[in-house]
C-alpha cells in the first residue's frame, strides 16, 4: 500500500469514529436529571391544568421533548416493516407518535401526581442507563417505574423504554402490533393506530 492511499485510509478511519469517539458516557446524574425533568414537567400540567384535550396535549408536548419516539416507533413495528408498502410505511410514521404519547400519558402520568422517589441509577453501558424510581400512592402501596435512558447518535438523552413494576409498556404494545399485523395485515395495524390506545 502506497503512503497516500494509506493516509487517506487512516483520514477516513478517524472521520467515521469521530462521533462514536466523541460521544461521552451517560453519567448518573445525567440520566437522574432527565427523569427529574419530566416527573417535574408532568407533575406541573397535571397539579395547574384541569382535566379535557388542552391537558392532554400539554402533557404529550412535555413527553415528547423526554421521550425518542422515533425509536420507539421502529421498535414497535420491528419485522413488520418488511412486509409493509411505502404509503403504509408513510401512515405508520405519521400515527404512531401520537399513538405512543397516548399510551404512555395515560399510563404514566396519572402516577406522577402522586409521591415519587427516585432510588437509583444503573449504568447499563456506556449509552445507556435504568434510573428506578417508585410512586407511593396516597391510598397506600407503590408502583415501582423503571425509565431506560439511552444517549442518541445526535448525543442527546431520551427515554427509549418506561417498566411499570418490571414489565415493559413498549414491549407489551409490540406484541400486540404484531400479533394485530399477523391476523390482519398492516392495514388492520393502521386502523388501531387510528383509534388509539384503549379503543
């Protein structure tokens, strides 16, 4: 190998690891202060803002600055995306956030009104992390909420997986995605999509 194609090789080598070099490790306090910051967010609509649609959007404005629901959305699908066209493909991309703050506002935000604590924090890798916390309600007992936190490629942090006493809500609703779309095709997935969580 001649010398300049050997430094062109090694000029390309540090351009493609520049962003994965770059990127620095989610730190426990990093973490802990993104679940801070949305318990803080969606305490402060759910405490000043009276039930109806106006709260409802204002607590998915506050989720969707917390959590990646591109990622989420791709993960949701996951092997159904092969099978689908690109219009329906198109739909997918376009339901499936409000489809994803719906589930979770309505799982999760009833429980931030409530006494939460944040316990600890679990370095996972070195992108990503599990910050527990647990709701005391007021009539007694507690539900324990696991927040998966992970650094994106942009170097930002969000919420990519929300445990409710260990079980996963986006796991959950990818089972049912695909079971919908093995009974039913991607046009049975896009009418759920539709209707909403709960329908």
């Amino acid at each position: 190998m001649n010398l300049p194609r050997r430094a062109f090789l090694a000029a390309l080598a540090a351009v493609v690891g520049a962003p994965a070099a770059a990127q620095q490790p989610i730190a426990a306090a990093e973490a802990r202060a993104l679940v801070e910051g949305l318990i803080r967010d969606l305490s402060s609509v759910e405490q000043l803002t009276r039930p109806g649609p106006e709260r409802d959007r204002a607590l998915d404005s506050a989720l969707g600055r917390y959590v990646a629901l591109d990622r989420v959305g791709r993960f949701l699908l996951g092997a159904s995306r092969q099978q689908a066209t690109p219009a329906e493909l198109a739909e997918y991309d376009r339901l499936v956030p409000g489809f994803i703050l719906a589930d979770v506002r309505g799982e999760i935000a009833k429980l931030v009104a409530q006494s939460i604590a944040i316990e600890e924090v679990q370095a996972r890798s070195d992108r990503e992390a599990l910050v527990r916390s647990r709701f005391r309600r007021r009539a007694g007992g507690s539900v324990r909420v696991d927040w998966r936190v992970q650094r994106l490629a942009d170097g930002s942090l969000r919420i990519v997986d929300v445990f409710v006493n260990g079980v996963s809500r986006f796991v959950i609703r990818r089972d049912e995605f695909q079971a919908v779309v093995r009974s039913g095709g991607m046009p049975a997935l896009l009418a759920l999509l539709r209707k909403g969580p709960g329908a």
